[in-house]
C-alpha cells in the first residue's frame, strides 16, 4: 500500500467506526420527514442518483424497520413521477408511515410466496430496482439474491 491509500483507508476505517459504533448518534438518531431511518444520509444521496438515472418502475426493499427508508425511496418516486415501492420485513410494526406508492409485505425476504407476491404485482417490462436491508448474514443475502 502505498501512504496515500494507507491514509485513506484510515479515515474509511474512522468513519466507519464513528458512524456504526456510536449509532446513538448516527443511523440510530436519522429521519426522514420525521420517520426513523437506518442509513447513512450519504448512501441515500446515491440512492436518489440510482433513482434518478435508472426511473425504477418496481422497487423492493427488503427489511422495512420503522419504514423511513420506503418512505424515502417513496418520496424519490413521487419527485421523478414514477414507481412503486414493495418493502418486505419479518416484523410487523404498528407506526409504518402511509404514502400511496407503498405496499409493505409481511414475511421474509427470502420466502417464495413472498417473492412471488412481488413477482404477480409487476408486469414483465418493468424496470425492478432492489435493496437488500434485512438479515445481512452471507446465507441470507444469497438466498435473497436467488429469490
Ligand atoms: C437494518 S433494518 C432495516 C432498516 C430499513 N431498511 C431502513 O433503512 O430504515 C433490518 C430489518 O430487517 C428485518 N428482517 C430480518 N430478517 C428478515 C427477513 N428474513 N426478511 C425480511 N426482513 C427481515 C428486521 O425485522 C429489521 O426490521
């Protein structure tokens, strides 16, 4: 390595601790339109730009939580006039904010109804955007990526 990539990869692994270890702060205490979600505000300004360049018919996101993040990507689709937005999670909650683009689905990411309820609800030509937030465990991921 040389000392420029070494002293950039220093301040990756700072930010990286600043950020993920000390949520209380971060991830943990980050809104949007008063709705509590779990990202860095950065990952969701390349959001926009994905969003934005690709206009998804279809976006699925996988683990709702308190439903900040579907409401954002909601929110994106309302701003470009386009899409809809399926987001999946394990755990029902009860103060999922409402927006007329989103359908929240009850059940794992993974199960094949689940993905077939998706696949019913989205027409062959559709541009499908997916993010993956639920279990980030490698096992999970990949079945998720199969389904
Ligand atoms: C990191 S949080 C999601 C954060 C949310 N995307 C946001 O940006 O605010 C992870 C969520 O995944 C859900 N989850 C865990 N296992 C799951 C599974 N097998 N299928 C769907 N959701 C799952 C959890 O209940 C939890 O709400």
């Amino acid at each position: 390595m040389t000392t420029q990539s070494t002293e950039r990869q220093a301040v990756v692994d700072a930010f990286q601790h600043l950020y993920y270890d000390q949520p209380e702060n971060t991830w943990d205490n980050t809104y949007w339109l008063g709705v509590p979600t779990q990202k860095c505000p950065l990952d969701l300004w390349v959001y926009q730009e994905i969003i934005f360049e690709l206009r998804p018919d279809v976006i699925v996101e996988c683990g709702t939580c308190k439903g900040g993040s579907a409401l954002f990507l909601a929110s994106m689709c309302d701003m470009v006039r386009n899409g809809r937005v399926f987001s999946i999670d394990i755990e029902p909650q009860r103060s999922r904010p409402n927006h007329k683009r989103v359908r929240y689905i009850l059940g794992s990411s993974t199960d094949p109804d689940v993905a077939g309820l998706v696949r019913q609800q989205t027409r062959p030509k559709d541009r499908v955007l997916v993010f993956l937030d639920s279990d980030h465990t490698k096992e999970h991921v990949l079945n998720e990526l199969r389904a």
